[in-house]
C-alpha cells in the first residue's frame, strides 16, 4: 500500500479539485451576492501549483478560471493546515502566491497580443 506523505494535501486536491465539490462549495460558502457574480456553470480548473517548495508539507492550493460579472476572473483556493504557533509570515506568502499568479495572467495576456 502506498504511503500518504501528505494527507491533507491530497484530501484537499481529491476532494475540492473535483469540480462539482468545488461548485458546490463556492456555491454554499460564499456571500450570496459574490456567489452570483461568479459563472459557476462554466468553472474551469488550472494545472499548476504557486505554493512553494519547502511549504507544500502544510500547505496546498487550487486555480479556478471562469466569468467574474461577465469578465474573465480566477478563483484562488487555498490551503493551510493548521500550526502550532502564529506565523506572522502566511500572509505574505499568501499575497506572493497572487501576485504570482496576477503576474502569470498578465504575460499571458501580453504574449498572446504580439
């Protein structure tokens, strides 16, 4: 049998990397009025991770693509399992992740222009 290394992680991407889970739970989850500016109907997962290396024993993440109020949009979940003390330092790896990704989308974006 093979070893779970990770158990959260893959609990995390097994269960809400399937799309309908994934549907559901922004559905149910979210403030009503941001769950229905976003076009749950044509939701689109992303191959890739932005968490990095030496985090991935406790953290895991998934990209969403689909129509924010009628413009394309990314949802960004996002997985952090618990610790033992306050890490004052998460949120920053947080907001490298984003903008990681904002970074991605916009030389995407400017490739696809030339």
């Amino acid at each position: 049998m093979n070893e779970i290394n990770n158990p959260h992680d893959a609990f995390f991407k097994r269960n809400f990397g399937d799309i309908e889970v994934a549907k559901d739970f922004l559905r149910n989850y979210l403030p009503e009025k941001v769950a229905q500016a976003i076009d749950l109907e044509h939701i689109e997962k992303e191959n890739g991770s932005y968490v990095d290396e030496g985090f991935q024993n406790a953290q895991s993440d998934l990209l969403w693509k689909t129509k924010i109020d009628n413009q394309e949009g990314i949802i960004y979940t996002y997985y952090l399992s618990t610790k033992s003390y306050k890490d004052k330092k998460v949120i920053f790896q947080l907001l490298k992740y984003i903008l990681q990704i904002m970074g991605r989308k916009i030389m995407n974006k400017t490739e696809k222009q030339r």
